[in-house]
C-alpha cells in the first residue's frame, strides 16, 4: 500500500512539472560532479603552468628506469652509458640502477609507453621533463577528485569540493607534486584512493574482495615510499579493531576482511623483497634500509623543524594543517567519534616520527615540507573530521571558524600556488648557498624560502662568503693558516701553510696563543659524519715551556695536556656524534676548540700546529 502512495504521489509531482526526490538527488550529483571536475581540471592546468620545476632533481632517472623495463626488461640502466653515477645513479655489481623506491617507474610503465610511441626519448633531459610535468599535473588533478570524494563521506558537496580546493591550492601538495613527478606524486594519490575506499567500511562494512583491494593499493604505495608502511600498518590494526566491534553475526565476515587486507599487505612486502634480491642481490633496495634512520642525534632539531621552520615547518607552509590540527587539540573526543580519525592522528604522528630520523632532515633541494607531503591526506581528513565538528557547533564557533579559516587558506595559496608554482628565486634559495652543505639555512627565519627573491639571495650569499667558513673536509690537516679555520686568540702564523692530505704529514707553520683564551672554530657537515658514531680530532701542538693545558670541545673538557718542556704533541680526540653541531643556523660556526694554557705562574707559550678531522666508527653505507 506505501508503495503504491509513494508511485502515486511520483506520478503526480511529474504531472505537475514539480521535482522529486530522485530528480533532487539526480541534480546534487550532477552538481558534485561538475564542482569535481572543474576542481581537478583547474588543479591540473596551474601546475602544468607552474614556472618552477624540481624534475633534474630526485625524480631524474624514474621515466628512464620506466623506459629500460620496457625496452630492456630490467630495472639497471647499462643501455644508456651516458647516464652519470651520482646520488640518483648507483652501481650494483657494475650495473647502473635508479637509487629511488622502484614503484614509481613501474607505475610510469604506461605513461612512458604512450611518450615513446609519440617520439619522446627519457634519456634526454628535455622529453623527461616534458613527461614528468604532464604526470606531475595529472597526479594533482587525481588528487584533487579524490581529496573531494574522500570529504563527500562526511561533508555536502559545496563543503567538500570547497576544502578539497583549499588542501589542493593552499598546501605543498600542488607545489611539490606539481613542480616534478616525485615518489611523493604516486604514494599520495594511491593513499588518498586506499582512504576513499577505507572510509566506505564504516557504512557498508566492505568484503573480502574490498579489502584485499585496499591491502593491494597501500602495497603499491610502500613500493613507492617507505613511509608508507605507517598507513599499511595503522589500516591493519584498524581492520582487526573494526572487526572486533561489529555485531556477532557480521564478525567473521569482518574478521576474513582484515585477513585479506592483511595477506595484500604481506604479498606486496615479499614481492618488494624478491624483486629488490633477484635486482639488486639484497633482501631490500637502499632505500628502504635503516642506515636512513640513523640521524638519532639530529631527531629534536628535525622534530621542530618539519613543524615550524620557517623553510620546511609544515604549520608555516600549510596553515590549514594548523587549524585542523587545533580542532583536533580543541575537541579530541569529537574529532575521534568520526571513523578514521585515529587512524590520522596516529598516521601523522608515526610520519613525523619517521622523516625526523632522515640523515637529510631539510628534503633537499625542494620546496617547503616536501618530506611532509605524503601525511597531507591524512591531515585532510582531521580537517573534514574538524569541519563535522565545527558544523554541529554553536554559530559564534562556525563564525570563528570561518574567520580563522579565510586568512590561513589566502596565506597558504600566496605560498604554494603562486611562490612556489611561479618564484623562481624559491628555487635558487636552495643553491644560494647550497643547502645540502648549509641545511642550516632551513632554519633562518631572516629569509624564508617563501619570501625569496634574487636580490635578496645574492645579499645573503654576499653574507655568506663574507663570514662562513666552508666546511672542513675529513682526512685533511689543517695547518693554522688554513681558510677552513677561524681563529682567535693566537698570533699571525710563523710562515704561510696549507692544508695537507694525510695524518702523518705535518708542515706549515705555527701559531702562538696570546692574551685571552685562544680558539680555533670550524664547520664540520653532516656528510662527513654521516654513518659514524663519532668524531675524529687530531691536533697537533707545541709548548715554549713546561706547562699543563686542556682541550675543551663545544664548552667540555675532552683531555687534559702535559708539557714536559719545549715539545710538539700530537692528540687524537673521539668526539661523539651527538656532541658535534653540524650546520644549523644559530650555531654556523659552530665547533669550538677551546685551548687553555697554563703553570702556576703565567699563560702563554703554547703553540698550534695542524688541526686533523676525521669521522669513525660505523661505515659510512
């Protein structure tokens, strides 16, 4: 009898020319779909439009390996000799070989396949920027869809569409992964899609067949980034934790969907473990391995610099992270009712954790938080949980909230859509000096990276050579006229002396202490201790007289000294890691060799003949 009401009353509102339920619902899809595709259209032009590029950086070699694998069979790039060995290019076993994740050339397969039939060769510079820029803006746009499906689980569609558009514009996904096709491009969009389909077991309690197709995609994504084994693992727990809260009677259906997803997961990892033995002859490419966690003594400064430098903190370079994160810190009760949400917070945590152990905290040459980028869908979805917050909140907090929410997405597009997309001077900041030898410059807030322009790079560069010393090189000594040393409280040298390559050879002349405490400062860089577990001084001295003296490094004692009478000493100090400031900013100069002659009677008559540094202890990988 309803049914028939209900076709009656159908029939009538057609009659009348007056729109029914279906007709409404048709109309909001339509209308989703429309702001959707202008969104992501819109999204993929900017970023094929952007000015600045980061594609002979890391990702150069990704479309070459795609093209090998097509050609050849193999991921090794023997067939083009021209290719140079450098930190992008290694040698296995006297073959060449991409050193990045090999997920995404393997997903480039197609689009590599597509270029070459229209005449592109990836081994010349040109075609492969041409193709990584085209991939670079397709990615985006597949975010962007995405990002506004994933927000359509909680939100109507003019919300969703309009904070999928902010995350889109006013974050470093569309200056990152719109200026090169980064390893980031593919583990974002196939997170974001594992998300979408995550979301839905809430409502329709997935299956089987669903959840293996989740585990296969955050395998994939491992593939591309190691990274993403934290969403691999928190989707596990939360599959299993899901199950174990459903009704008794859909409990062994949820069970075998956490299975599935699961064994996804594992077959992925063992097929990642194969290829990487019967490729490279190890269980694991070097990526992956755990000589790229080991800056343990850097972790507090990587920390607070992912958060908040000015160069690489992701709260400056995406303001809409910091107000979703504040509703997380607001309503943590609320936020968490919405189904994933622990999931993120975790997630994000878990990120942080990770990239802050990097030996190469600061990302390299990039643009903002790049080593963040692959968190943002996790951040978006605290944002569409805060956003379910704000919406069943007071009116004062929904005007609150949209105050707060204008200046942080204006700010955020000015940084990324258009200094990043179209500033080539942010680009130049990380040459002007480098920063891969001055990662201290990630933390100056006289010039961020976003606020960048020629002028004011050539002024800082003119700073920079003014008063920074480079950096000193290991198994090199030092004589006291050397340029790698700044030195106070000690007299002009006796005659002019060089660095001298080797620990055994000192020559050159000496420098007397005068009044004061004499000091000798110089930079030591994270290459020169990277995979060491201490540093190596060795300094070479001479007494005028009998006297005692101490050598003090970064304001501690690291041995006491006993002059016989006028003789030359030569000390071999092991300086730990953890002691050493390498190039942050506020300590540029930053190791301080404190020497402190002394009798019972007066000071003076020490005299420095050669400074040696080295790093021991673990190799170096």
């Amino acid at each position: 009898m309803r049914l028939h009401l209900a076709l009656l009353k159908t029939l009538r509102s057609a009659r009348s020319g007056q729109p029914t339920a279906a007709d409404r619902l048709a109309s909001r899809s339509l209308s989703a779909a429309a702001a959707i595709s202008a969104l992501a259209i819109a999204s993929a032009l900017l970023a094929a439009s952007g000015t600045v590029s980061y594609t002979g950086s890391d990702p150069r070699g990704t479309l070459l390996t795609a093209q090998s694998i097509i050609e050849h069979g193999t991921f090794a790039l023997d067939a083009y000799p021209g290719i140079p060995v450098n930190y992008r290019i290694v040698e296995r076993a006297g073959r060449k070989f991409y050193a990045y994740p090999p997920g995404t050339p393997l997903l480039s397969v197609p689009a590599v396949a597509i270029a070459r039939v229209a005449g592109f060769d990836m081994a010349r510079p040109k075609d492969d920027d041409r193709v990584q820029r085209v991939l670079a803006a397709i990615s985006v746009g597949a975010a962007a869809v995405l990002l506004s499906v994933l927000a359509l689980r909680w939100l109507s569609w003019p919300a969703a569409t309009a904070l999928a558009a902010m995350f889109v514009f006013a974050t470093p996904l569309i200056s990152t992964m719109g200026t090169a096709f980064w390893s980031i491009n593919a583990t974002v969009v196939i997170t974001l899609f594992a998300l979408v389909l995550l979301s839905g077991f809430d409502a329709s309690h997935g299956g089987p067949a669903r959840a293996a197709g989740i585990g296969v995609l955050l395998g994939a994504a491992f593939w591309c980034r190691p990274t993403a084994s934290a969403i691999a693992g928190l989707a596990i727990v939360w599959m299993f934790v899901h199950a174990a809260k459903v009704p008794a009677g859909r409990r062994r259906s949820a069970v075998v969907s956490a299975l599935a997803l699961s064994a996804a997961v594992v077959v992925a990892l063992a097929l990642l473990t194969l290829t990487s033995r019967l490729t490279f002859g190890t269980w694991l490419p070097d990526y992956y391995t755990g000589a790229r966690l080991a800056a343990s003594d850097r972790f507090g400064t990587a920390l607070i610099a992912h958060l908040v430098s000015p160069s690489r903190g992701l709260l400056i370079f995406a303001p809409a992270a910091a107000l979703a994160l504040s509703a997380v810190l607001l309503w943590p009760r609320l936020v968490l009712r919405v189904p994933l949400a622990a999931v993120a917070i975790a997630w994000v945590c878990l990120h942080l954790l990770i990239v802050s152990r990097f030996p190469d905290w600061w990302g390299g040459y990039s643009f903002g938080c790049r080593l963040m980028v692959d968190a943002l869908p996790a951040i978006f979805l605290l944002a569409c949980a805060a956003a379910t917050v704000v919406r069943d909140r007071s009116r004062p907090w929904r005007v609150a909230a949209l105050i707060a929410l204008i200046p942080a997405g204006a700010a955020g597009v000015w940084i990324n859509s258009i200094q990043g997309l179209f500033n080539p001077a942010t680009a130049a900041w990380n040459a002007l000096p480098p920063i891969d030898r001055y990662p201290g410059y990630a933390l100056d807030w006289r010039l961020p990276q976003f606020l960048a322009t020629r002028a004011r790079l050539e002024a800082r560069l003119r700073e920079h050579n003014l008063w920074l010393l480079p950096p000193v090189e290991p198994r090199t000594e030092y004589t006291p006229a050397s340029r790698q040393l700044d030195r106070r409280g000690w007299a002009p040298p006796d005659h002019d002396g060089s660095a001298v390559p080797g620990h055994r050879s000192f020559r050159g002349g000496g420098r007397r202490s005068t009044d004061g405490v004499p000091t000798a400062r110089f930079l030591v860089s994270e290459g020169t201790l990277r995979g060491a577990d201490r540093l190596m001084l060795t300094v070479g001295m001479e007494a005028e007289r009998r006297m005692n003296g101490e050598l003090w490094f970064n304001g501690r004692r690291v041995a006491d000294l006993t002059f016989r009478g006028p003789e030359r000493v030569y000390v071999v100090i092991g300086i730990p890691r953890g002691q050493v400031r390498t190039l942050e900013y506020d300590v540029l100069e930053s190791n301080v060799l404190e020497l402190h002659g002394r009798d019972d009677t007066r000071d003076g008559g020490l005299l420095l003949r050669t400074l040696g540094v080295h790093a021991a202890g673990r190799p170096a990988s």
